[in-house]
C-alpha cells in the first residue's frame, strides 16, 4: 500500500478578493508521479505553490486550511519556512540558473545552511549532477558559467540545484513548456527514474506528457479539484465530464 | 527628387549638425585646458606645495586633498547608499513610507551644490564641532553623492530577474542571504556604475566644501580628518579670485584644471576596468 505523504484539508487560497483554490483536498502519494493538469487560470500552480510556501511571496495572500506533509501542517505558525523549502524542492517553468558557475549552482542549497564541510559539498554537488543526468556532459567545465549550458541542460542543472538538498517532494512547474522536443523527452525519462527517491508532483500543460509519465492525475478547473484517480482509471473513464471534455480537447 | 526624400535627407542634417555643434564644444574645450594647462605641468607641480603667494611651485596638497575627500566621501555614501537600495527594493514597508523616502532622495537630487555648503557648516562643522575639516568636508560631500548612488543601486537591484530571488528562495535561503549571495553580486556592475558618475560629481565639487572642508593655503597635508585640506576645484577658484598676480596665477589655475580632468578620468577609468572584467566573466 502506497503512504499518503502529503494531504491537504479544506485548503482555500485567495488573492486579494480573488478566490483561486476551493476546499482543495487531495492526498500525494510517496515516490509516485502526480501530475496535476487543466486549462490556464484553474489554480494548478498555485495550488503547486502551497506545498513549498512559494505563494507567500505574493502579497495579500491568504490561506484558510491545512497543508499536511508527513503529517505536519507546513502553515502552522511555529513551520520554519526554510527547513520547508529544504524538505520540498522546485523547478520552475523557465530554466533559472544563478549567475553563478554550474558547480556553485548546485552547491547553494547546501552553502547557505553553512553545516556541510567542502568536501561534502563536492560529493554531493557530484551525486545530484550524476542524478539529474547531466554530469557527463558538465564534469569537465563545473567552473563555467551555468549560463553556457544549453536550455535543456539548464533545466537539469535546475533539477540538480534541487536534487542537492536530498529533498522528500520535488515540485516541477511546467518544467519542459520552454524545451524542445527532445530535451523534454529525457527530462520526463528523469522523472520515471527519480521518482525511486523523491516524491514528484508535475503541473503540466500537456496531457500527453501527464499520461506518459504520472502515477495519479488531478485534473483542476476554476479553482475546484474536479478528479483525482490513478492516470490509467482518469484517462480511460473519467467520472466527470468536465474532465472527459478536458481531456478529448473540447476546451483546453 | 521627391519632397519625401529631400525630407529625409535635411532632417539627417540637422542631427548630424547638432552632433558635431556638441562635439565641438567638447573638443574646444578639452583642447583649451590640454593647450593651455600643459605648459605649467611638471614633475614638480604635481609633487609640491604652492610657493609665493600662489605664483609658483605646484598644487600637491590640493592634489592629496581633493583625493581623500573623495575617497572618504564615497566610502561613507556607498555602503549608506546600497543600504538604503536594499531597504526600498528588498523590504519597502509600509508603503507610503516608502514613497516619503523616494521623495526625500529625489529633491535632496535636485538640491543646488551651494546649499549642501551652508548645510554642512551648520550641522558639521558648528553643531557638532567638526571644524572646518577634511571630515566635515567628506560627510557633506557624501549627503551630495547619495541620491546619485541611491538611484543607481535600487535600479541595479530592480533589474536582477525576479527568476534569481525565487530560485534562491525555494532553495530554502532567507532573504538576507538571497540578497547577499545572489541579487548583490548580480546587480553590482551596475551599482559600481553609480559609484563611478559619483566619484566625477564629488572630486569636481567646489561649492560644498567651500565652508566645510576647504583652505585656500597650506603647505602641509592633512595629518588627521579634523584637519582643512586644500582641495583642487577649489584652489582653482582660488587662483581665478584671489592674489594679485593674474598672469602667473592663471597658467597654474589651467594647469589645476588639467590635473583634476585627469584624475577623475583616471579614476573612472580604473572603476570601468573592474566593472568590464565582471561583466565579461557572468553573462546571462
């Protein structure tokens, strides 16, 4: 039987006066692939950003209920935000290394808690690299600048910078909407390999790439979570039709 | 030839006569104070004090004068200056405190140089018993170049891509060490730029260290920040005002004049180095 890793309760989100996430509750199975998918403006990344505290960033933000990770409300008032942002990586939709060489890209995360020794840092900055399959292709020039890499490999820099911190969840946003086909391809085979160590949750646009890929799928519209079930169960017979429309391209 | 063409054409005109009337003033300029300060210059104007009356010698403690004021200055505006950038862009609440200080930045901006003088006499050297001295000189010079590097560090800051602040941030960094580890050492080219326009405004500054800094004469060099200093502008005002001997006193006021140009290009050229050699080195 699979661990729910993470749980939402009742969680509703609002900015400003604007109420983008409806009693959201849905279970993240450990060391699985949930996808979250629906058409622009349902709330998917932001939903995807209260598993890392991320939306605190926008002003005027306001949460009501309870995000759960290993059973501790990661918005109780006591949470460490940071430890948090340790725990739950992220990789975003546009590849964002830091100005920084491709060696120091990946050792931030472990720098900035000033507890790990450099030679600690150097295997680790090594095992994420290996880990996020780019280590052939940058061993030789980890001084360079991260910006000399190309857009596929900055991405998996990102996924490495992530990987770094050893994190339970990894969040991806969109992570291949701005590669090409075939960096895309190696990042969604990454996924299938990672998910043996972190749990992942995926928000994309492409549904083929949800059903390629994931283990469960959310399908989101307007701020509801319409469904959520096992891929195959949600891309064969979906309960609602709103998801059935979704899916068949009737709106996107 | 059509009247479209023969538009195009005399408005070209125009520019490029507009480009070379401004281009010519520089070089008339520059041509005058090479041509007419370079008589006077020697190894010896450069390394001793003036002699009789200002009719002779050289202009060394206004040289070492005009140099420790401007690097007290800017050592006192710069970190104050990218402090306060932090402050606003990083951190800026409540908000209409924030658009106060904006406020508060942009007139003391526009403030003429004469009134940084008078103010710097009440507070520093009266109130709070500076003297007339190289360090009241200094602060008010440093009030002078604020804004300059204020402006400059917050729009240094404002450009870094929001993509940095959040990577870091998800990575669990505070925002103190985002600051310090990615958005300061990203955005500070463009600071050192605001430093570098700041360094040109003070070194050339006459009206506020008139009543705050400055001496017409001394034969020794500051030996402490509490002592006045000769200062290079203004023993140029000096020369051009004061003394009997006009025509010994003017060669040695272009002679001044020349060294001063020469030293801030100088000293600009040596900040430009260092900020191309970042700039190579990151590209993004």
């Amino acid at each position: 039987m699979v661990r729910e890793q993470i749980k939402t309760e009742k969680l509703n989100l609002w900015f400003g006066s604007n109420h983008v996430l409806h009693d959201i509750d849905i279970p993240i199975y450990d060391k699985k692939v949930t996808a979250m998918i629906g058409p622009s403006g349902c709330g998917k990344s932001t939903l995807l950003r209260c598993f890392n505290r991320m939306n605190d960033l926008i002003d005027e933000t306001r949460i009501k209920g309870k995000v759960l990770i290993n059973g501790e409300d990661i918005y109780a008032p006591k949470a460490d935000v940071t430890q948090i942002r340790t725990r739950v990586g992220m990789v975003f939709q546009k590849p964002n290394p830091f100005p920084k060489s491709i060696f120091n890209n990946v050792a931030y995360g472990l720098a900035i808690q000033g507890k790990y020794s450099k030679s600690e840092i150097k295997d680790r900055v090594e095992k994420s690299l290996k880990d996020a399959w780019i280590w052939d292709e940058v061993k030789d020039r980890l001084h360079e600048s991260a910006f000399s890499l190309s857009g596929g490999q900055q991405q998996r820099l990102c996924i490495a910078r992530a990987l770094a911190n050893n994190p339970e969840v990894l969040l991806l946003d969109e992570p291949t909407s701005a590669l090409d086909p075939q960096s895309t391809a190696k990042i969604e085979e990454l996924c299938l390999v990672l998910k043996n160590q972190v749990t992942i949750l995926i928000v994309t646009h492409n549904i083929a790439q949800a059903g390629r890929i994931s283990d469960f799928t959310a399908f989101m519209y307007l701020g509801d979570l319409v469904e959520f079930g096992p891929t195959e169960k949600l891309f064969t017979v979906p309960t609602d039709n709103r998801t059935e429309a979704y899916l068949t391209g009737v709106f996107g | 030839m059509n009247i479209r063409k023969l538009k195009n054409k005399l408005g070209i005109a125009v520019l490029t006569s507009s480009l070379i009337i401004t281009a010519l003033f520089l070089v008339v300029f520059l041509a005058r104070i090479f041509y007419k300060g370079a008589s006077v210059l020697s190894w010896e104007f450069l390394s001793a004090p003036p002699r009789e009356a200002m009719t002779a010698g050289g202009i060394f403690p206004a040289l070492v004068g005009t140099f420790w004021l401007t690097v007290s200055s800017i050592s006192i505006a710069l970190p104050l200056g990218v402090l306060t950038a932090i402050y606003l862009t990083s951190y800026g609440k409540p908000r209409w405190f924030v658009r106060i200080v904006r406020i508060a930045i942009n007139t003391l901006a526009g403030v003429p140089s004469i009134i940084y003088g008078l103010f710097g006499m009440a507070i520093f050297v009266n109130l709070l018993r500076f003297d007339v001295s190289l360090l009241a000189g200094a602060m008010t010079l440093a009030i002078l170049a604020l804004p300059i590097i204020i402006n400059a560090s917050e729009e240094a800051l404002r450009s870094v891509p929001k993509d940095f602040r959040e990577a870091s941030l998800a990575l669990g960094a505070t925002e103190r060490q985002t600051i310090q580890r990615v958005l300061l050492p990203t955005a500070f080219p463009n600071i050192l730029t605001g430093a570098i326009i700041s360094i040109g405004r003070v070194a050339g500054e006459t009206a506020p260290i008139m009543f705050t800094a400055a001496t017409f004469y001394s034969r020794r060099l500051p030996q402490t920040p509490f002592d006045e200093v000769m200062a290079l502008p203004y023993h140029i005002y000096a020369l051009m005002t004061e003394g009997t001997h006009a025509a010994k006193q003017v060669p040695i006021a272009y002679g001044t004049a020349l060294v001063l140009l020469c030293l801030v290009l100088s000293i600009s050229a040596v900040a430009i180095y260092i900020r191309y050699r970042i700039r190579k080195t990151r590209k993004w």
